[in-house]
C-alpha cells in the first residue's frame, strides 16, 4: 500500500498516549482452574499486540474479559484510562471493542453483503436499502484490499482468508477503535494466511489497536509491535517484535526461560510493560 | 527470438534495432514465428505511426519470480510474454528461516499457480531473490553472518526439488537492478548502480548490460561500507556501517521517543506532510547514502544511479541529500555529476528482476518444433 492511499487521520504522532484498552491485575478462576493470574496488558492506537501460549495459557479466557463475554473475578478492564465493566459482548462493542472470534459467526448461505449487515440492515422506508448497503460493503472491502469474486456470492463459496477478511469487515461497520482476532490463522493455508497477515498490517495502519491471539509464533511475530506471552494464566514476558528472536520466545513460551515481567505470587501486579521501552528482549 | 524474450514486447521496428537485423528480415522472421504459435501479434501505435507489436504467444508457459525481503516474502507468476498474472505477499517475522521460508514459497507458488488454473508443469523457471550473497553458479548463499540460518544454504537445490523445475537464484538487489535495467527506470542504460534501502542496504551494479557477480556474490554489499569509524558496532562486527545509519529499524528507532511506534511506510507519509523529525531522519540516511555512493561513483563511473528499496517511496526527501552529497564528492566532470532517479518498479522491482532471471533461463520450445 502505497503511503499517500493511507488516511490521513489514521496517525496518532506525538509521543505514545495512554492505551486505549488495558487489563489491570486481572485474575479469573474456574472452580480450582485458575485460567488467568494477575495479568496486566496494555494497547494503544496503531499497534498490533499479539498474545501467546500454549493449550491452556489462558488466551481463550483472556479473549471473553476483553470481549464481554466473562467478568474477571478480581482487576479490572479500562479503556481510555476509565476503568469499565462490560456486563455483555454487546458492551464492550459499544465502547468501540470488536471481536471476531475463533469460528467466525457467518452464515454460509448468505452473500457477502447480507453478512456484513445481518442483524444491522440498512432500511429505505419499508424496504432494505440494498444500493447502499452494496456500496458500504464495496467500501469497506476496499479499505482492507480484500479481493472477493463479487459481494453476492454466499460465504460458503469464499476460501477461509476471504471468509476471515468477511468477518473482520463487519466488526470494522461499527467504527470499533480495537478489533481482537481470536486465532485468525488456525486452519487455514499458507495463501490464505498471507492474506490475513496482510489484513492486519492494513487494520494497524487504519490507527486501530489490534490484539492479535495465536499459537503461531511465526505468524505472530511477522506483523506484531509487541509480544505478550501468556503461560499458564500469567504474563511470561512481553516482548518487543522488532528486537526478539524466536528462541527468546518459544523460551518464554515453554517456560524454560522467563521474561522480566512475572509477578510472584503475592507480589503486587507491577506496571512496569508502560511505554518507557523497558521491555523484555 | 531471444530479443522478445528478454524485453517481454517491442515493436517490429524496435526489434530491428535491438537484433541490427533489417526490417524486411525481422518481418519474415516474425511472421514464421508467429506462423508457428511462438509469438504474437497486434497492431498498436509508436510516435504517430502504425506498428506491429510482438509479443511471446501465451500458451508458452510460465514463469515465476519469488522475492524473500528481510521481512516479507512476494511471489509472482507470469507468462512468457512479461505480464504478471498472480501475485502474493506475505509479511516474514525477523530473522525467518530458511527452512521455513522454502516451504511457505513453494506453498503460495503451487497455489498461485493453481490460481491461474494452470498445472505446475507449465511452470518453466523460477527465479529467486535472497537478502544476501549468492554464488549464482551453485545458488548457495555464500556470506557468512549477514542472514542469520541461511549460510550455505543451497536455495536453488532445495526448491527444485520441492517443485521440479529448475530455479535461479540472485541477490535480491541484483535482481533489482536487473529489472530497473532492462524495464524500470534505467532502461537504455549500459552502466547502472542501483542501490535499495530498505530493512537493510545493498547495491546490484549493471555493467555493459550485464549483472556484474564478482567472485563469489557478495558484490555490492555496501551495507558495510565504513561511514563513521567510531560509530556503533554492526551485526557483521565492524564500526560503523552503512546500514548502521540507513537501515529501516535504525531509523525508525531515532523516532520512537518522539513518535512512538511507526513502521516506515508511516515515517514516509509523515515526512511527505512535513513532520520535520521524520524529514530529518530521512535527509540523515539520505546524506549518509550520499556518501557511499559518491564512492561508488568514482570508482565505476555508472551512468545512472537508481535508488530503491521501501525508502526510496520519500521521493526527493530522500534523493536531494544523495544528489547533494555526490554533487560535492565526486569526482567533477564535464557531464555533470551522475543522475539519481527512484526506483521506476518500486516494490515489484525485485521480483520482477526474479521473473527476468527465469525467463532469461526459461527454454522454450515452439509448440510445433523449431525454436530459433
């Protein structure tokens, strides 16, 4: 993408401003399953944040407090630096969050179009107003490059990179400010994944957050800025992209290796992952 | 015949020129050829007058080009008559592998070629570009500590065998400079130095039309070029290199407690609407660049400097230090000193110079017997 096709209020200059979603000390147990310990993330505008573990790290659990989906026990979810409460999915969309989960929640027999506006369909009097919600569609396809056949073939017919690029244009109808893909790449091929790696540097230079949830380091670190680790429902480290390597995580990862960011038990949860850049590395 | 192949379409007069064969010739030549399906025809306009442009026939086969950056990854397929018909990229994380990145390359090929609903036997080469030395006669990357996990590693070898058809490899600058040669922004140059800046540094040189390879490859690796004896330590275990000052991630490094994080595509935007911090860092690595080049300038007297690479989308933010900068270091001549464009191909220049490469090795047969 050329760097005169870029919006130009989809820069933020100026020195690193507070996140625009954070998890502060957030703790979640399931009987005697304590899937999340304490975690404290951050993200701003116009970064990608990735989030990684192994089976059971806690990213599934982490992706419903973000989402509204679960209410953490104890810690709590701000945005803007207001501390807030999303008592449902719905809330957290509200406060400009969306999520595209795992599964994707597209109906297979509808076209692109009735998809992206399924239960949000524009009305012209008494009838769908079907010219604008093709345009909308076109735009926003657009906007994240997304090459599909036409926006009335059914969903079913798409490959799975299209289908996801579907999924992610919806969340982006309702202007969300941060968008969480929930394993984006899990089953797909390598031509499929290019493009959702592709669809995620283009949500970044739009001047969203992205959170970024996957099991692939590779995939992750290929269009990340940061890198939090989760292992068994605590931050393992959080990593800076750029300068990490993959052993470094996959260390992390594992739990051969710790990053410098791993509150003890009892230990207050510290804030030291601000943007000062004392990051793991 | 080989004239077309090169140049992907010119005009029957153009190919008189190219070939020094005469018109009638060329027309008789031309008009068997393409009597037997190899190449083809349409009628088109050059300068106001009626001409004849000729093209290799599509059913020819195809040609694909792959294009590893320090961190992405670019496959293109195209005919034999130079279009590009697919083409993916893919972002690579830091200091991807080279196992990994044979694989994920040969997957997008397969698939884009399936794509173009075509089988992978028509493909007839591959060319491929490395961020590093290659000794193009083995297509062994052959540096040792400028890609990490890729020392030794015979690209060409692993390749063929995963997709049966031979393969060529080059430095990825080389094959930049190739394709500006032949179809960018030095086309009709004979000596041309073509220097990308991207993540990091390199230079590909033309001379006498031709690729220049030295030894064993690692021509125009002016990354670690000395700009500053006591500046910090570079990853090759000198002082003060090059890419030490032009490399992106430096780069975009200077900016981050002013402008937090920004990928150069973004520095590029804000510099072109006049944030004077990313203006700075890129007339810095603009002088430092000068100072290689004029270097260069002096010692291979080219007649046309290219600069490519993701920097080179700053335009003269970035070209007006470099021009700057020979304009007092080389060597004053009655020509002036040396031109300096931007790249014309931008960040297809690479690939397409992969395309090239295969399409230069690519043998093709005439359908019906009797290639020329």
């Amino acid at each position: 993408m050329a760097p005169s096709d870029l919006p130009d209020d989809a820069w933020r200059a100026g020195a690193p401003a507070r996140p625009v979603l954070a998890l502060r000390g957030v703790s979640k147990s399931f009987g005697a399953v304590r899937a999340l310990v304490g975690v404290d993330l951050e993200v701003h505008a116009h970064e990608v944040l990735a989030i990684v573990g192994d089976n059971g790290a806690g990213k599934s659990t982490l992706v419903e407090i973000l989402s509204g989906a679960q209410v953490p026990d104890a810690g709590h979810v701000e945005v803007d630096g207001e501390e807030v409460t999303f008592t449902s999915p719905g809330a957290a969309r509200a406060q400009g969050i969306a999520t595209v989960f795992q599964e994707l929640a597209l109906c297979e027999n509808l076209d692109v179009v009735e998809n992206l506006f399924l239960g949000n369909e524009l009305e012209r009097g008494p009838l769908l107003d079907e010219v604008t919600m093709e345009r909308r569609a076109w735009e926003v396809l657009g906007q994240l490059a997304v090459r599909v056949p036409s926006v009335r073939v059914p969903v079913g017919a798409l490959s799975g990179g299209q289908r996801q690029a579907v999924a992610v244009a919806r969340s982006l109808l309702g202007e969300p400010r941060v968008v969480i893909l929930d394993e984006p790449t899990a089953a797909l091929g390598v031509m499929q994944t290019a493009e959702v790696l592709n669809l995620v540097e283009r949500l970044r230079e739009r001047g969203l957050a992205v959170i970024l949830i996957s099991q692939s380091l590779a995939d992750v670190h290929a269009v990340a800025d940061r890198i939090a680790v989760l292992r068994l429902g605590r931050t393992n480290g959080l990593f800076s992209a750029s300068t990490t390597t993959y052993e470094d995580l996959f260390a992390a990862v594992t739990g051969v290796r710790t990053g410098h960011h791993r509150p003890a038990d009892g230990d207050p949860p510290t804030a030291s992952h601000d943007a000062s850049g004392g990051w793991a590395r | 015949m080989s004239a077309v192949q090169q140049r992907g379409s010119l005009t029957q007069v153009e190919l008189a020129g190219v070939t020094g064969l005469s018109p009638a010739t060329i027309s008789n030549i031309v008009k068997e050829l393409a009597g037997a399906g190899v190449l083809s025809t349409a009628p088109t306009s050059r300068s106001g007058r009626r001409a004849l442009q000729v093209t290799l026939a599509r059913n020819l086969g195809l040609v694909a080009g792959i294009h590893f950056g320090s961190r992405s990854l670019r496959v293109a397929v195209a005919d034999t008559a130079h279009q590009i018909i697919a083409e993916q990229r893919m972002p690579l994380p830091p200091d991807h592998r080279a196992d990994a990145g044979m694989e994920r390359a040969a997957l997008l090929l397969t698939e884009l070629v399936e794509q173009v609903d075509a089988p992978l036997e028509e493909l007839l080469a591959v060319g491929v570009g490395v961020p590093a030395p290659v000794d193009v006669r083995t297509g062994r990357v052959s540096a040792l500590g400028l890609l990490r996990g890729w020392e030794g590693f015979s690209v060409s070898e692993e390749l063929t065998q995963r997709l049966g058809v031979a393969v060529h490899v080059d430095n990825d600058a080389n094959l930049g400079a190739l394709a500006e040669a032949r179809v960018g922004a030095a086309s009709g140059f004979q000596h041309v130095v073509y220097i990308r800046v991207s993540h990091g540094v390199g230079a590909g040189l033309i001379l006498n039309g031709q690729v220049f390879h030295g030894r064993s490859g690692t021509v125009g690796e002016i990354g670690h070029l000395t700009v500053e004896d006591h500046g910090p330590i570079c990853r090759c275990g000198s002082r003060g290199c090059l890419e030490m000052y032009v490399g992106a991630s430096l780069l975009l490094d200077m900016l981050t407690t002013s402008h937090g994080n920004l990928t150069l595509p973004e520095a590029i935007h804000l510099a072109q609407n006049g944030d004077l911090g990313c203006r700075r860092v890129i007339s810095d690595a603009g002088q430092h660049l000068g100072v290689a080049a004029a270097s260069i300038c002096n010692f291979i007297d080219p007649e046309l400097l290219v600069i490519g690479g993701e920097l080179a989308q700053a335009g003269d933010l970035l070209l007006d230090p470099i021009r700057a900068v020979l304009g007092r270091r080389s060597i004053p001549s009655f020509d002036g000193p040396v031109g300096v464009v931007a790249s014309a191909l931008g960040s297809q220049a690479e690939v397409r110079g992969a395309l090239l490469l295969a399409m230069d090795h690519a043998k093709i047969a005439a359908p019906m017997g009797g290639g020329l």
